[in-house]
C-alpha cells in the first residue's frame, strides 16, 4: 500500500484516533512509522486539529528522549497522516506488566530520562496533557522515548491554549487541576509524571475506583497508600519524591522537571547508580538477571550505610538502613542480626530507664516519708513547750497564792524562787530539711554560620537564619546544619562556661555537585568547566550536561560552551542556568 513516498508495510497499532504502520520512506530509505487518521474522522474538524496540533507539538521538539517527526501530509490532506521514527520495542505499560521495576530504583533509572524530556519539552511551551505509560515507548535497545503530543498544549507568546469544562488526558494520571477544568500547567505533567513513577515502583496505581467518577474523586480527595505499605523495599527518599510529585495544591509539588530530574539523579547516585541509562538498558536486555545484580548491591550498598551510622552512634539512622536491607532481602542473616541487636539494646535501655524511673519515684516517696516525720517531730516539740509553759504558769500561781496566805499570818518574807526546768531529749530536737537543688546554670549563647542554613540543636529546631541567640547549658551539644548547597552536617559543640556569651562558627557539611542547564545552545556543544585552582573539566555537551563536583558552596568559574566563554559564579546543590547566547565569542 502506498501513501505517497511512503510504502505502508505492516499494521503495529490502532488506537481510537489514528492506526500505526511501519512504513518505508522511498526517498531517503528509511523504515518510518506512519500515523494515519481514520478516514471517517477525517470530516471531525476538531479532530483534524488535534491531529495537526501533534505534529507541530512535536516539530518543535528535538531531544533524545522524544519522538522524532519527520512529515505531516496536512490537516486537509486525505488520509491525513504524520511520519516519525519507527521505534523497534513496545510500550512502557507492555513491558512493565511483563517485568516489574524491583528493585524500586529501577523505576527513578526509567523514568529520568522521561523528566529530562519533559524538562526539554516544558522550555519550549509545550505540555504533554497526556503523560501515562502507553505514551512512553522502550526501544529494545534499553532507550525510552515519550511519544503521543496529540493533546499537548502550545503556550505561545501569542497564544494562551487552554480547555476549560472539558477533560483531556487518562482518567487516572490526571492531575486535579486538570479534573476541575484549570489550565493547561507543566506541574500537571509533573503530577502525571508522579502517577507513572508510583506505578512503576509498586506495581499498582495510587488512585482507584469502581467506576470513573469515584476514580476521579479519588484523585481530587488525594486518598492513596504510602508506596512502602504496597511494596516495602520502596526507599524513604522515594516515597518523598513520589509524595511531592502528588501533592494536591500545584504549588507544593515540584515547579519544574529541572527539580525533579535533579531529585532523581541525586536519589540514584545515593543507591550507588551512577550511570541510569546503562543501568536501564542492561535490565532491557536482561530484566531478572540485572535486577538480582542491582538488588544485590543495593543490599550491599544499604549495609554499609547501616554499620557507618552504627559507628557515628545513629541509632534509628542505622536500624532504617538494616530495615531497608530486609525489605530488598528478608533473608539476609546480617541486617537480621544488626536489627535483633539494636532491638535488643533499646529494651535493656527502656528497662534501665524504667528502673531508673523507679529509683526516682522511691527518692521522692522516702524524701516525703522524712519531711512527715520532721513535721511531727516539730508538733511533738511545739506540744511539750506548750506544756512546759502551761506548768510554770501554774506553779507561779500556786506560789504567789502561797505567799499571800503567809502575808496574812507572818511578816513578809523574800518570796520563794520557783524554777522551771523545760525538759530537753534527743526526740525534741528539730531537724531542718536540706536545701532544694540548685537549677541547672544556663549561659547565653551566639551561633552563627556563613550565608545561612536550618539549624537544629538537641533536635530542638531553631529555624533558618545566619546568627542564632539562645541559652544552653554547659557541657557539649549535638548541631545539626542543614543547606541546599551541600550534605548535612552533625557536629559536637561544646559550651563551656568561662567564656559566657561566646559566638560559636558552625560549618557546612561536603558542598553538593553542581548541576547545569544549558540554554541557547548547539545541542552536540562540549561544556568545560575551568574553576581558579583545579583546571578545566569537560563536564558533557549543552545537551547533557553532568554534575561537577564542587569543594566549596560557591567558586567562580569560566565556562567554555562550544566557542563562547562566560563568567559564571557556580553554586553547589543547584541547577545553574549557562546561557550560550551570553557567552563571549
């Protein structure tokens, strides 16, 4: 069959709109795929459209990771039909069914190019609004390749596309917004996005329902499973990934793919994956025996995190990291034993803490039983001076009676003297209760860390700021610094109290790799890197760009972009933006 240049060979797809062939282009000879619209679509003006919009949704796009179009016969045309690339593999959906992504890792490795994609996609005004995994193919050769723009929004300068009271898309990877009939947003990419990378790492979807309308309200509730209660070997860092990718308010979700693709690519570099694409063709081209190998290092890998935190006398950090190794293999008699023994050491200290309690509670009752007997004690004393008094009174009035009776009948004599003795005892000596505790002396205390950071002192978090006043105690202190630019920094401070009012300097932790977003661009461009000190780096091309190790949060840097230099301060943990339209020739 044969449609103009084009020699239709074999039918590979059908779907509601169009059917699929592979084709071969006489002219160029090439095998293609051909998109032909359904003859009794073709009057549907709106349908045409669509069909139209796709291909220039696509023409605007050349990356690695999207499907190439190579010609459009026209909306007019019929058949109307769309040539791109031939992709010799099958859907994302097709192969997932057959071959889970277990370890979950395997899913980040899958999906980072299709964020890197999007990100491409995102900065030239187009959003997909059809993001699932029937529109991501997997080239037998391990490439992923999102396709199908065929409802992609085109944000022009010019043009505002936007559907407001109608929905487009896969009822369930839609975003809410989308549900509730907003406009088209790349963060509903990134939702969708969310929903794939959910799917892939526990093998279920996060939203269901009976029926449509209780899938759709499913979504807008936001009511899902943590991913670790449906597949536990799902690692806390991705579960956050997929939470934030989900959020319900658009604007707590990740707000470009440039984040998103970064979150990734830290997430595997952390499980020890650093090379994603490689990783992901060998389990294309062997799935159960590259995952067992990816499994077995990341228990491995998890391991050796659990016994350093173990070291460093992080406890709960250590028993997550055993926990993890369980998840990916719940037999291993190593992270099992690490586990019992942590266990074990918590009870003997619960149990220390409740003697201790115990203890406590005996001190404070014997110290009340005292103070009851110094109490009586002291009545007992104030009865027997009462009485004391009571006779000498008595023993006056006897005498002075005395001796007005002898005044009567002889002449007056020196009056008796009468004397009292107050009996004194052992039991009648009071005893005074010991003095209250003395309080714990506090000191004031100045923190101050360079730029800025989120500052935690004995888990007590103090917020982020460049200069923190407080009162502790004397004696050392657990800190804890945290910024964007480099890892977490645990350290020990130590207050002392002959220096009151000390400033304390608090430090970053290893400064992050820089990660790099190339704009303007020739895409096979070389990126080099020359930091004073260290040299020049070839760091990739404008169209893949990798992350350059950084020593400091900052360093000025020269940048050499094909044939354009430019001056750039570079900052550690972030995407830095090189524009080679700025560059110097």
């Amino acid at each position: 069959m044969e449609l103009g240049r084009y020699r239709l060979e074999e039918q590979v797809g059908q779907g509601g709109m169009a059917v699929v062939w592979r084709g071969w282009d006489t002219q160029l000879r090439r095998t293609v795929a051909v998109k032909v619209l359904h003859a009794h679509l073709h009057s549907r003006e709106d349908i045409r459209k669509r069909f139209d919009r796709e291909a220039h949704a696509v023409a605007r796009l050349h990356h690695p990771y999207i499907l190439d179009v190579y010609d459009f016969s026209g909306p007019q045309a019929q058949p109307s039909y769309l040539v791109t690339e031939f992709i010799r593999g099958q859907t994302l959906r097709a192969f997932a069914d057959e071959h889970p992504f277990d370890p979950p890792e395997l899913a980040a490795a899958c999906l980072l190019p299709i964020a890197e994609a999007l990100q491409h996609a995102h900065a030239a005004g187009v959003i997909h609004r059809d993001l699932k995994p029937e529109n991501v193919m997997v080239r037998d050769d391990g490439v992923v390749k999102l396709t199908d723009f065929g409802i992609a929004a085109l944000l022009d300068p010019d043009e505002k596309f936007t559907v407001t009271g109608s929905i487009l898309g896969s009822p369930s990877h839609l975003a809410p917004e989308t549900i509730e009939g907003k406009p088209a947003d790349p963060r509903a990419d990134l939702f969708s996005f969310g929903t794939i990378f959910y799917w892939l790492s526990c093998g279920k979807l996060p939203y269901q329902g009976a029926s449509p309308a209780a899938l759709l309200r499913s979504i807008l509730d936001g009511t899902r499973r943590d991913p670790r209660a449906v597949r536990p070997s799902v690692s806390d860092a991705q579960a956050k990934i997929i939470a934030r990718l989900l959020e319900n308010d658009p604007a707590k979700r990740y707000q470009s793919a440039a984040e998103v693709k970064l979150e990734l690519t830290q997430l595997l570099r952390e499980a020890g994956i650093d090379d994603p694409v490689r990783e992901l063709a060998a389990f294309v081209r062997a799935p159960q025996a590259h995952a067992a190998d990816v499994r077995a290092r990341l228990v491995a890998r998890t391991l050796d995190v659990g016994e350093e935190h173990l070291t460093q006398k992080r406890t709960s950090a250590a028993l997550a990291a055993f926990g993890r190794a369980l998840s990916l293999d719940p037999g291993n008699a190593r992270a099992r034993g690490r586990v019992d023994r942590i266990r074990r050491r918590e009870r003997l200290f619960r149990l220390a803490r409740r003697a201790m309690v115990a203890m406590v509670a005996l001190a404070v009752a014997g110290a009340a039983g005292w103070e009851l007997r110094v109490a009586i004690q002291r009545a007992r004393a104030k009865a027997a001076e009462k009485r004391v008094a009571e006779e000498k009174l008595a023993a006056e009035r006897s005498a002075r009676e005395k001796l007005d009776a002898r005044s009567r009948t002889v002449p007056p004599a020196a009056p008796p003297t009468v004397s009292a003795v107050v009996p004194t005892s052992e039991n009648n000596r009071q005893r005074t209760a010991p003095p209250p505790a003395k309080p714990a002396e506090v000191l004031d205390v100045k923190l101050h860390v360079r730029q800025h950071a989120q500052v935690t002192v004995d888990d007590r978090d103090l917020g982020d700021s460049t200069l923190f006043s407080l009162k502790l105690t004397p004696g050392p202190h657990r800190v804890l610094v945290r910024h964007p630019c480099c890892e977490d920094n645990s350290q020990l401070l130590t207050v002392t109290k002959n220096q009151p009012g000390q400033m304390y300097k608090l430090d970053y932790g290893p400064a992050k790799p820089a990660q790099f977003e190339v704009l303007n661009a020739p895409r096979d461009a070389r990126v080099v890197v020359d930091v004073v000190g260290r040299g020049p780096v070839l760091v990739g091309t404008a169209s893949n760009p990798l992350p350059y190790a950084m020593t400091q949060p900052t360093q000025l840097a020269t940048v050499t972009i094909g044939d354009r230099t430019l001056s750039i301060e570079l900052k550690a943990g972030w995407v830095n933006k090189l524009d080679y339209a700025q560059g110097t020739p």
